[in-house]
C-alpha cells in the first residue's frame, strides 16, 4: 500500500547536536519519512529493534585518501568505503593524490567511474590546486568535484607545492566560484631544509620525523593561507590540525571574518611523542604526531569551535612500507576512517565530550561547511537516511587483522574501545548490518557533488587583480 514505509527504526536513542532522545524512525525512498512515538509509525516492510543503541547522524569523513587509482594494493574504492560502512561513517571526500593526481577533467571522469561502481558509501572527490591545474578550475568544477586541495608540504605522492604567488592566484581564481579549498597547511621549505640536515646528521630513528616538522611549519603555513583567503574572499579548510600553537592563527582569522575551517584527526587527539618508540614508523604521518602538551588544547578547540570537525586522514599502507628501519624511508599514515568513531565514543564514554558534541563535529559540521546541510548530517524529516547505529557500551580491542582497510597496520593495534557501530545505512539502505558486510550495497555509493549548495561567494580583489593578469597588452 502507497502509505507503506521501507523501514522502522524503533527503540533507539537517536542523537542530535542538541540533544538525545527516545523516538522511532521511519524511512522511505531513501529519505527519513517521519519520527515519532512507536505508535504512530506507519506500516512497514521492515522493522528494526534498536533497543539499547544510538542512533546517530552518519558519520562524514571529509579527509580519506582511497589510493584508487594508481595504488590498489594499498586501497582501493571497495576496500575503503567497506572500512567506512563499519565505522558509521556514510560520507567520504576522496584526496587527490592517486596516480594519476586528479588535476584534469579527464583524471577526473576515470575516478568518477572507478568510485561509481565500487563505492558502499557516498563520497565526493577532491582535485588538486597546484600551478598546472589553475587553468583546469572551471572543467574539474564541471566535472563534479566537493572541493579542491592544496598542498602547501609534501607529502605521499611528492605533489609539487605551489609557490605563494601561484597560490594567491589559485585563490583568486576558485574565490568566485564559491568552492572550498583544503589545505595541507605546512611550509615546505623548512621541512626540506631540517629534513636533508637531519638526514646528513645520521638521523633515522622515528622521532625524527617530528624534529623535521616542528610546529612553526603549520603556524607558518596556517597564517599565511589565512591572509590570502582574507584579500581574494576564497573559503578555505585546515586539514589535520595538529598543534596547539596552530590555534591562534585560526582563531584570529577567523574572527577577521575569514571564511576558514579547521580539522582535527584521533591520532592528534590520543597519541604523543611517547608513542614513537612504541610503534617505530607505524606512526609516522604528515604532519606528526606531537609532545602530548598539544593534546588537551586541540581538545578545547574543538569544544570552544575554534575547530569545527573530527576526519581521519585515513591513509593505508602495507605493512612492508611502514616498518622499514630508516624513518626517512616510511610512508606516512596509517588507516583511521574505520576506527575514529569507536575511539571518539571511548573519549565520551570517558567524559572529555558529550555525544551530542560529537554529532557535531562528526556530522553537522561537515554537512554545513560543505554545502550538503540539511540532506546530510542530521536526523530530521526530509533529510537522507545515513544512519549509524551504535552500541556505546559495547567493549572491544581494536585489532588491525580484522579491519576492513587493506592496510592491516595502525597505532590503534591493540587499543580498548568502549563503543562500536553495529549497523550502518546509506540512503536507507543497510550496507552493514548485525557486523556484516552488505555486499550487493557494492556501487551504490554515489557523488554527493550533485546535491552539494555552498552559500554564495564572496570574492575580494578579485576581478581587478585577475583583469590585470589576463588582459592583452594594448598596441
């Protein structure tokens, strides 16, 4: 019958940034249809018993790094969006730095279709903004794109980074078109320069790699993209907010005015310098891992605003790659989109935040900052039904052979949780249920760029700046 929903969801507590409460859900045709009392649901095809989970707004993870194409014994579309379906999270924004970089419209359409058909979850693709990709803004736009990236450091995939004059230039020419630009926020030239004196020094131990980044390289680089962003009006995000000393930057750009998000990741949130000797180059990431004095400040930033969001920087890798004995020879990261909301419930369990200051974070945010609130990242009538139900006092050991990353090593290995997604809905769809895989939710993931409306832009210095450069020279 036509009043028929597909799906309800009964005996839960679901989860908003505001607050919690007793209710059941009903869905159909992808969307929430209606919350209420039990007994005012309408019939269902399907019911769910939710008693004793919470219901929370789908996780989005707006920093993963997939490695398909180019690397798929790493990752791939498949692997990692499974590994997201079993951490609750329903959203991912894909890196560009695959082989080949997604710089051109034709990079582009190949990834599309490589995610379109493998995809458990939804996910939008980033393209990279460096000097060969400038002229490329309005095609890769058109190609469907959440937003760009611009690596300020290197990285996996050595993406050269920008100088300032071409970056200004990039944000002058992505200002107008209201599209967000992330930002690997460390200054390349110091690392270089501390990296290539600390290597002729002899030094390859892991802790190493903190010395060749201290945190002045982010402050640097957080600083200086901030004040370009201010002249041009481009809308800009902090990728992996590390440093306590980062924060003021931040903080005072934003209350410039500056249209300037911030992240945060797990891995700065619960480890510290003490963990090197523990891991070896398990641990080794961009940027570092830091002293545990940085800790309790991103801690407060994030519950004070200062940052907006928890993402992951999921970032697989086998295990041959990570435990070499030079640290200069390491690849940098470790996989964390499967993990982060079991460790961030543990944090609540343990009182540093609400779950409702989690929602937040996790989910509202992200759906704000990126155009796709209110079809994502709440729990209301009308909005998509990415769903997380979780047990958060469910007790578990983290083990990296079970995940579902095709990179089986982490600095999780081995770490008690206190909380664990048991099913997981994309547009109303299981794509992990009871623990389980659903397979034949394989390909329907689908690009959230198409739903994605950013508020509108506010260019500055802009037209005349630009006019300047493109204009020919009178006779």
């Amino acid at each position: 019958m036509s009043d028929t929903v597909d799906l309800v969801i009964n005996g839960g507590t679901i989860v908003s940034p505001n607050s919690s409460y007793s209710a059941s859900i009903a869905i159909k045709n992808g969307l929430i249809h209606a919350i209420g009392a039990p007994e005012a649901m309408p019939p269902a095809a399907q019911t769910l018993d939710a008693n004793g989970l919470h219901i929370l707004p789908g996780a989005i993870d707006v920093h993963v790094h997939f490695r398909d194409p180019g690397y798929p014994q790493k990752e791939d579309f498949a692997s990692g969006t499974a590994a997201a379906a079993f951490g609750g999270v329903t959203t991912v924004f894909d890196m560009p730095n695959t082989l080949p970089t997604i710089g051109t419209p034709q990079a582009l359409a190949d990834k599309h279709r490589i995610a379109s058909a493998k995809a458990y979850v939804d996910y939008g693709l980033y393209a990279v903004l460096g000097e060969d990709s400038i002229e490329h803004v309005g095609a890769l736009i058109e190609g469907g794109i959440i937003g760009f990236k611009l690596y300020m450091g290197n990285t996996f995939g050595r993406i050269p980074s920008p100088t300032t004059g071409a970056m200004l230039e990039a944000f002058e020419v992505v200002a107008p078109t209201g599209k967000r630009i992330s930002l690997h926020a460390e200054t390349n030239s110091i690392m270089e320069r501390r990296e290539s004196r600390l290597r002729a020094a002899g030094r390859v131990e892991p802790i190493a790699h903190l010395a060749a980044r201290p945190a002045v390289v982010a402050v640097e680089a957080v600083a200086r993209a901030a004040i370009l962003a201010e002249w041009t009006g481009a809308r800009i995000h902090v990728l992996h907010i590390s440093s306590a000393a980062e924060l003021r930057p931040l903080a005072e750009a934003k209350a410039r005015g500056v249209d300037i998000t911030g992240e945060t990741c797990p891995h700065y949130l619960l480890l510290s310098e003490h963990d090197y000797e523990k891991f070896g180059g398990i641990i080794r990431v961009n940027p570092p891992v830091r002293e545990a004095s940085n800790r309790q400040p991103l801690w407060d930033a994030l519950m004070d605003g200062t940052i907006d969001i928890i993402a992951t920087d999921h970032a697989p890798h086998a295990p041959e790659e990570k435990t070499r004995a030079d640290i200069w020879t390491v690849d940098c990261g470790f996989p964390g989109v499967e993990t982060q909301m079991p460790l961030m419930l543990t944090e609540v369990n343990r009182g540093r935040a609400t779950i409702e200051d989690y929602v937040r974070w996790s989910a509202e945010n992200p759906a704000k900052i990126w155009g796709l609130y209110p079809r994502k990242g709440t729990l209301t009538v009308g909005s998509d039904a990415d769903i997380a139900i979780v047990d958060v006092a469910r007790e578990w050991t983290i083990d990296d052979a079970l995940i579902q990353s095709r990179s089986k090593i982490s600095p999780w290995q081995g770490r008690k949780a206190t909380a664990l997604p048991i099913h997981t809905l994309v547009r109303g769809r299981f794509v992990m249920k009871d623990r389980v895989l659903q397979e034949n939710a394989r390909g329907f993931g689908r690009s959230v760029h198409a739903i994605q409306q950013m508020p509108a832009a506010m260019p500055r210095n802009t037209d005349t700046t630009m006019a300047a450069i493109t204009s020919r020279k009178e006779s």
